[in-house]
C-alpha cells in the first residue's frame, strides 16, 4: 500500500511538532506540507522550529528540509 500523503497546519508550535513527529514515524502516511504563520514561512522546518524545538524526541530528519508554507494562504497549502 501506497503512504498517504499529509501536512500539518501550525507544524511549528509545539502541537505541531508532536503531531509531525507522529506522521514522520507512521507506517500509513508520507509527511509532505508543514505549514505555519508568515513568519516561518520559506525558512526550512529545521530553520523554523529547530530552536524553538519543545519535544524530548530528536525532530525527525524526514521534515528538516520541508519549506514551510504560508497557512494564511490557502492555495500554498495544497
């Protein structure tokens, strides 16, 4: 079976990386999309939240290079 591809909305804050952590290492799903605020938007997932990074788990070396979207733009998201 194919992995089902997926994004997280909000994947810089701290819900976000748990939730990126838990599609990184799920058997079903393909991290594709991270999106976040203006802020974080173009910067690399590593860029974005490696600093701010809240979890006792390493982030997953799958989402590092991800370019972050811009979640207040719909059409990037998709």
């Amino acid at each position: 079976m194919d992995k089902l591809k997926v994004g997280v909305i909000g994947g810089t804050g701290m819900v976000g990386q748990r939730f990126v952590t838990l599609i990184a290492n799920h058997p079903w799903f393909e991290l594709k999309v991270i999106a976040a605020s203006s802020r974080s938007a173009g910067k690399t997932y590593e860029e974005a939240a490696g600093k701010r990074w809240a979890l006792d788990v390493p982030m997953p070396e799958s989402a590092k290079n991800i370019v972050i979207k811009d979640a207040s733009d719909v059409k990037s998201v998709a």
